[in-house]
C-alpha cells in the first residue's frame, strides 16, 4: 500500500467487478441506439477505459477537460471548461461518464451545457457517489459504488494532480495533505 494511503476503500478486483456489471447495465440500454459517451477528464480515465472495454455495440467517445477542485480538497464550487471548443454533440444521445458525483455541479453545469447544445437525451455514470448532500437537484443514473464522505484518490482520482496511477481506491492520508 501507498504510505499515503490510509486505507484502501474499493480494491481493484472489486472495481473491475463492478465496472463490468454497470456496462453490462449500459450495454442493455444503448442496444441498437447510437449513442456517444463523453469522459470527463481526467479523472474518469481509468473508470473509462476499463468500462469501454466491456461494452461490445457500437459507440462513439469524446472526452471534456473540466476542474473543480484547484488543489484542495474541497470543491471550489466553480467548474472551470479547460477546452477551447466542446465536442459536436447534436442530435446525439449522450452518456456522460465522470469519476465521482458530490456536490453535483460538475454533473449539473457540464450536463446543462451539452443539452443547450442539443444532445438528443442525456444521461450521466459514475464510479463513486459520495454520500454528502449534493447542492444541486442531481443524481447520477448510474452509479458503481456509494462511498462516505472521505477524499479518496487513486484508480483516476488525484490530490494535486498525484495517485492517479493508484489501481485501488483509498483514503488520503492527513500527512499527505498540504498545498499544491
Ligand atoms: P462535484 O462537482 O462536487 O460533484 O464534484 C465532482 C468532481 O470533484 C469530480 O469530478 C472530481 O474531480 C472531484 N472530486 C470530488 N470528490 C473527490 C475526491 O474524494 N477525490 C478526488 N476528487 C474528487
Ligand atoms: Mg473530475
């Protein structure tokens, strides 16, 4: 374990279960309709490529780079685009994928945003749900695994840009906390 890892929360042989199961549930739902997934990045990379590698129809991905965070571990509340232009998603029926769900404005802007620019139908997956009154009127539809209100990085999740290359999930460590 990483010694600036707490504990660790979800392993990776959970994960991976887990992520099959929620594609199969994709899978079923898009059979026959065309339909584009756009990851949230970065964050959601890890939880995006092993989803799409259990998902066997056809599918098209474009990917947002988003930040919220700026270096805490608080969101600022304040979604920040990092893309000079945003994907063509007209008349698409879209599954936004992002790695975690808490306050629900990083859902709720980046949503709102692809529905003003037409997406067909909208629906929005996360990893984790953290289990904190979310501040915005959102949920996700599907959602791997609820977990408690810790900061949690690895499997894609970082603290200043660090563990993502973590396979599990696990709790910060108070030590490893300072400003970035
Ligand atoms: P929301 O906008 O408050 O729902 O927060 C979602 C975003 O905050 C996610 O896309 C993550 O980038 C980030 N985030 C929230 N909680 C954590 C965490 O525990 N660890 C790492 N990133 C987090
Ligand atoms: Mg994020």
């Amino acid at each position: 374990m990483h010694s600036h890892i707490q504990k660790i929360l979800l392993n990776h042989t959970s994960i991976i279960e887990r992520v099959q199961h929620l594609a199969g549930e994709i899978t079923h739902d898009y059979e026959g309709k065309d339909f584009t997934i756009v990851a949230l990045m970065k964050g959601s990379v890890m939880f995006l490529a092993d989803l799409l590698r259990f998902i066997p129809i056809p599918l098209r991905l474009e990917t947002i780079n988003v930040a919220s965070y700026h270096g805490g571990t608080e969101s600022s509340g304040v979604l920040t685009f990092k893309n000079s232009h945003l994907p063509d998603i007209k008349d698409r029926h879209i599954l936004l994928v992002d790695d975690i769900l808490e306050s629900g404005v990083t859902l709720k802007t980046v949503g709102d945003r692809l529905l003003e620019e037409g997406a067909l139908s909208l629906r929005s997956c996360v990893l984790l749900h953290k289990n904190v009154k979310t501040t915005q009127d959102v949920i996700a539809d599907y959602i791997g695994f609820e977990i408690p209100d810790e900061f949690v990085v690895g499997y894609g999740l970082d603290y200043c840009e660090l563990y993502r290359n973590l396979p599990d999930i696990g709790v910060l460590s108070k030590e490893a906390i300072k400003n970035c």
